[in-house]
C-alpha cells in the first residue's frame, strides 16, 4: 500500500552556527552561499563562493565539484541550502553541511 508518511532519511547534516563555523576552517572545507548573486554581494561568509541554487545550471555547476572535499552551504534562512544540500547528496557527495537557521542565525 501506500506509504504517503514515508520520509527518506537526510543524507546531509544540519549544523550550528557554532558547528558550522568550526568546520568551515578545516582544510578540505568548501562554503558555498546558495543565494542569488545580489544577495551574495550584500553580504557573505568569508570565503563563501556563490552558486545559485535557483540558476537552471546549478546542477551542471555541481557536477564539475571535486567530491573529495566537504561541502558547507548555507543561504538566507536553511531552506534553499538545505535542498542544495539534498540534491548534492543525492548526486553522490558524502560531506554536505547545511547552515541550519541560515545566515540570519549567524552570529559571528
């Protein structure tokens, strides 16, 4: 029958701020801001590199990732970032982080 309640599990983790901003200076880190352009020159994480996740080629974009490094995203509230992060795990990528809470619980 159906199974309409059925949650597949995350392949990704939530994290802190606190957590996040720990594992961003790890030498295998990659942060990535999955805002629009506009709001990525507003305002972003050191370091953070943009990729859109509303651009019809964020896909292809992830498809030219090294999937050896781990990859922190974030966005304005954990929404955008958090399906960012669904879909990289869903491509094959391992460690995948998500800002939980977004930018606006970022305290540093």
């Amino acid at each position: 029958m159906f199974n309409l309640f059925h949650k597949k599990a995350k392949a990704y983790s939530d994290l802190n701020a606190e957590a996040f901003h720990d594992g961003m200076k790890q030498k295998d880190a990659v942060i990535i801001d999955v805002r629009t352009a506009g709001e990525f020159h507003s305002g972003k994480l050191s370091g953070a590199r943009n990729l859109d996740m509303m651009s019809p080629d964020f896909k292809n974009q992830l498809k030219n990732l090294p999937r050896d490094k781990a990859y922190y995203l974030y966005c304005r509230s954990g929404n955008r970032s958090g399906h960012a992060c669904a879909t990289m795990a869903d491509m094959g990528f391992e460690k995948v982080y998500n800002l939980a809470g977004g930018i606006v619980s970022w305290p540093y």
